[in-house]
C-alpha cells in the first residue's frame, strides 16, 4: 500500500535513517504533512563521530545538526510508547496521538549492558562527552567487547594516553565482521599501540572499580565501558500486530505491514541479493534504507538489495568492509557467504577505493571485500600475500 503525495506522514525517529526519510518525502514530490518523532531533546546529529573526534577531542559540541526541519513538524524529546496500526495512530509519551497515514519505523538500537555496576556506554553525544572526561594520562579504561565501537574507543584512549584493556570473549576480535584474516591484523594493531588485549575472555559483571571476569577475577579500571552490542528498539511496538524477531520483520520492500515500513538499524528485511535477512547497524545502510523504505511508500515498489558497507577509524587505519565477511555457519553455506578480503595501503593523494564498483561485481559467490589503509604508507601498493587482488580496488576506482 502507498500513500499519495497530500496524504499524513509519520516518521518515527530522528536519526539517519527517519531523516533520511523524510528528506526523500519531500524530494520525491510528497507535499501533504510529515511528523518526525525523537526521543532525544537535541536536535538530530551524526553519530559516528562521537566514538572518534568527540571522544579525542578534535571536535567540540554543539555538533551540527544533520538536517534543518523547515519541512516537516519535528517533534524532538518525546518518545513513541506505542502504534495502533488499525486505528493509524502512534501514541507519544506525554499522552498525545498523532494520526498518520503511512508510516517509518525508524527507532534504531540502544547499548547492552552487563549486570552489576553501572558503566559507561557510547551511543548519544551526552555518553561520549561523559566518558571524555574520564579519559587521559594516568587513568585506566576497561572496554569490555572488541566490536567496532569498542576497539574505535579503544584506539582514541589509548591515544590520550589511557592504560587500556580491551575484553572480547570471541578468539579473534571483529572476525564476525570482517573475517578472521582482517581481525587478527587488527588485533595487532591494538597489541602495538599498548592495548592490554585479552581475546576469549568474556565479562560477566560490573563490579566496584572494574569489571568480573566470567572465570572469575577482576579486570581493576577507573572506568568501565560496555560495547557488548545494542538492542533494537521495538518496545514501542509489542502488541501492534506487527512481526517483531530481533528487530521491526520487513519484506525486501522493507514493509513490515501495508503502510508500515521499517528502515536502518531496527529493521530486520529480507535482502534478495544475499538471499536471507539482515538487519544491518550502520550509518550507510541507515541512509540508504530510510531512502528506500520512502520512496516505497509513496509507491515506488522497488527491493532494497544493497551490498553491506561500513568503515571505521582506529589509530592511522581507515577500514572498509562490503559485503558479508564473517565465516560462514555451515560448511555447505561457505561458497556463498564467505566473500574476499584484501588489505590495501595506499598514500594520502590516492583517492580511497569508491564503493560502486565493488556495489556491481558483488555476487552471492563472492559477497565480500574488506580493505585497510593508512593515509600515510611507503607500502602502498604492496598486495599482503594470501589476500587476493581485486584490480578495481587496487587501482582506487
């Protein structure tokens, strides 16, 4: 079902995704009105930076806002408790309704925590700014899980100076991201630069001045940083009707129910390229996804069957991942999940490898491509030996 271009829109969440969204409302002809709901009080803002120049420093708030809402009735610091699809209404926390007659679910994730003590957690600007001050010379930092976010909060402190230990309870750190091979170079990225690493150990507690171990003893820390994962937020949406399994369930028109779409890291769709469901938390597919999840509700009816992308900044290295890396679950599945990984290095004037290319070649045969460059390297150029040669990507096209 599509709604037409004079007909009442509901985006729920102010992040890149129901942004997004509702830019591509408003670039695609739609004039009637468009209602943007967002839980935090401030208006939206990019979050990849705060696990990398807000933590470091380099930046300083207020951040710039993504987008102005001159469009569109913002409704910023007032959460969706609640959606009843027969009756089209989303119910906010402060006890209003706002009627609509399409629907973007775009409420994204929030951070796992471990029992026992608080800890810090990096996910709004308030979280960065929080774990900034405890950061610097003398002080100690324990990061419990090596995913992106806790090995890019990693590399910034240990930048500041901070003594860090890094907790993962996986063997290789990131290897459920970008394959075994990458992860353990990054491993040792973070061993050279001082990290106190400690791979399959897992964490089971927040205890007073550090962190227990699931064999029992204490990591000792200043300050403790969960990066164990998020959850998507569908709270709001239990008994809706609408499909909730690890996220918002959407068909590979990220529609979840006519009227009602999904996009960015609460939607759980089926990806037709890859054949299977992903729910994907990244800023990239974010964007793309609120752009599709629009235009198909004002009819577009196209699939939305991207390659998975994502990058992330840890020390000199900028690391960029297409496709699906990870190691396959079963060996009859290998072929067709476990991609291609290369490391690149490559010198500051060289432009960074473009994604299209690789957006057109990848296949479910080979779905990934990982690569690892510092902007500064008198190895660029130099293939590592046992990572296949991509020529486009060699060539930075």
């Amino acid at each position: 079902m599509s709604v037409t271009p004079t007909r009442r829109v509901v985006v729920v969440g102010a992040s890149a995704a129901g942004l997004a969204a509702a830019e591509t409302l408003r670039r695609e002809g739609h004039t009637g009105p468009i209602t943007l709901i967002g839980d935090e009080p401030a208006a939206p803002y990019d979050r990849p930076p705060l696990s990398k120049e807000i933590l470091s420093g380099a930046w300083s708030p207020p951040l710039r806002p993504i987008s102005t809402p001159s469009t569109w009735n913002a409704r910023y610091g007032c959460a969706a408790t609640g959606v009843n699809v027969s009756a089209r209404t989303v119910l906010l926390a402060d006890d209003t309704e706002v009627p609509y007659d399409g629907l973007i679910v775009a409420t994204g994730v929030r951070p796992r925590r471990l029992p026992g003590m608080p800890a810090h957690v990096l996910r709004t600007l308030d979280d960065a700014l929080a774990l900034k001050d405890r950061l610097g010379p003398g002080r100690t930092l324990a990061a419990v899980g090596a995913g992106f976010l806790g090995a890019e909060a990693a590399s910034v402190a240990a930048g500041l100076g901070t003594h860090v230990t890094l907790l993962e309870p996986a063997p290789v750190p990131l290897a459920h991201a970008v394959g075994e091979d990458v992860g353990r170079i990054l491993a040792q990225v973070q061993l050279d630069h001082g990290v106190d690493l400690r791979a399959g150990t897992g964490a089971s507690e927040g205890v007073p001045g550090g962190v227990r171990l699931d064999d029992g003893s204490v990591v000792e820390a200043d300050t403790v940083l969960m990066a164990v994962g998020s959850r998507p937020n569908t709270e709001w949406l239990t008994g809706s009707g609408l499909t909730l399994e690890d996220g918002l369930v959407c068909d590979e028109l990220c529609a979840a129910a006519p009227g009602v779409y999904g996009a960015g890291d609460v939607a759980r769709w089926h990806n037709p390229l890859f054949g299977t469901s992903m729910r994907i938390e990244h800023r990239t597919n974010a964007a793309e996804q609120g752009i599709a999840a629009a235009r198909n509700l004002l009819g577009a009816q196209r699939s939305f069957a991207p390659v998975p992308y994502f990058w992330s900044d840890q020390y000199d290295l900028k690391i960029r991942a297409y496709g699906l890396l990870a190691r396959p679950r079963r060996d009859a599945d290998r072929r067709r999940q476990s991609g291609r990984t290369q490391v690149h290095r490559r010198l500051p004037h060289r432009r960074p490898p473009h994604r299209r290319p690789v957006r057109r070649h990848a296949t479910q045969e080979h779905p990934g491509l990982a690569v690892v460059h510092r902007p500064a390297c008198p190895l660029a150029g130099r293939r590592t030996r046992n990572f296949p040669r991509s020529d486009r990507m060699s060539r930075g096209s």
